[in-house]
C-alpha cells in the first residue's frame, strides 16, 4: 500500500471494504443507503409541512434512542415492511477499484464544540478538544488515492413499477419518476451538503478545506 505521508510506527489500521481478492470497494448496500438518504431529503421538502411536524413531534416525545431517530420517517416514505419499499425496485452493485488505488493516510477528528467552536479530538477515557491538531489522536485509515476511479452499476426494476399486478399490490408506480431523476437528485443534495461544509470550515478560518469543497463543488454538473 502506498504510504505518501511516510508514516512510520504504526499499530491499527482502518482497513477500507475489500473483495476476497483484495481489491478496495464501495458495497453496493452503501451506495443505496446514500440514495436513500437524497430521496428521503427529497420527500421531506415535498411532504405536508403540518405532517412532518407531527411526525417529528411524535419522534421527539417517544423514548426511541438518537441513533434511530430517522427510522420513523424513513417508514413513512419509503414503507414499514421491506417487501413495500419502493427502493426494492432499485439494483446497486458493489463499485470495485483496484488494489494499487489505495493509500495510507492520517487523519483526525474535528468537533463542533457547544460554543459554535471547534477543536481537535483526543481519544481516550479521558478524551477532549484542544485547538491543537498537533495534541489530536492519529487515525491511521486506508483510503483510495486521488483520481481512482471504478464503475458501478445502478439498475430501475422495471418490472415492479410497470407490470399491473405489482402496481396493484405494491403501488409503486408514482415512484419511479423519482429513480429516474436520480442523477439530478444527487447532484442537487451534494451542492446542499456541501455548502454546509464550506459554511462550517469558513468558521473555523480553514482556508484550505473551503478551496477543496469549492473545487469538488465546481464539478458537480
């Protein structure tokens, strides 16, 4: 693995998703739950304002834990049984890249601090912040280099959306309109993403992340 920081004394690895054969990959199930999350956005904007509220009051006063939070909403748009998600109609494959695309990198971790100021993490029982990334803990993680590039493969079941006795029985057809635009869909999430990011790191006077969000965001089409 290429090792471009020359980072020496190293004793954990975060190992990046790999084949049997020990290609790097992006599983499909990751990508689908991205989309997800862009549809779901989607839906949300376009939803009944006084039934979102009621939802997320509904949300706010149960004792569901924070990590599944989203859980309710995601069973009002895309349905509560797996076997009346829309998304059933949606194929993605894993997206291989090639053993020689991956690179050693060190990385840290910045927190929003309660302040609306941010700080570098130090892990640990007795973890903390410090402005400092020189007292931060190191995370030595494998990454694809830059420039790597692989293809996947995204399919719409047409059969689900078209044929009438699935429309009957699962009523997916208004939905394939919004797999259709999924191109345009993404693109439009990430420019929203990423002038959070951009917002987020202007904050922090962190010239050098906001150029590298603004070159990302320059070719989105």
């Amino acid at each position: 693995i290429q090792n471009p920081d020359n980072i020496e004394r190293i004793y954990n690895i975060q190992e990046f998703v790999k084949t049997g054969m020990g290609n790097p990959i992006i599983p499909g199930s990751s990508v689908k739950g991205a989309i997800r999350t862009v549809l779901l956005r989607h839906l949300l904007e376009s939803a009944d304002k006084s039934k979102i509220n009621q939802i997320l009051s509904e949300i706010l006063n149960s004792d569901i834990k924070k990590e599944k939070a989203a859980s309710r909403l995601g069973h009002e748009f895309f349905g509560s049984d797996p076997n009346y998600d829309f998304l059933r109609g949606l194929q993605v494959g894993d997206v291989e890249f090639k053993e020689q695309d991956m690179i050693l990198v060190e990385s840290k971790v910045l927190n929003l601090n309660n302040s609306n100021s941010f700080g570098w993490k130090k892990m640990g029982k007795q973890g903390s912040t410090s402005p400092d990334h020189k007292k931060a803990t190191q995370i030595f993680c494998e990454a694809l280099s830059e420039g790597a590039t692989a293809t996947g493969r995204l399919k719409i079941d047409d059969f689900l959306f078209e044929n009438p006795a699935c429309i009957k029985e699962l009523g997916f057809s208004d939905k394939k309109e919004l797999l259709a635009k999924l191109p345009e869909r993404c693109n439009e999430f990430s420019r929203v993403f990423i002038d959070s990011e951009i917002e987020f790191f202007n904050n922090c006077n962190m010239n050098a992340m906001v150029q590298f969000y603004n070159e990302i965001k320059n070719e989105i089409p």
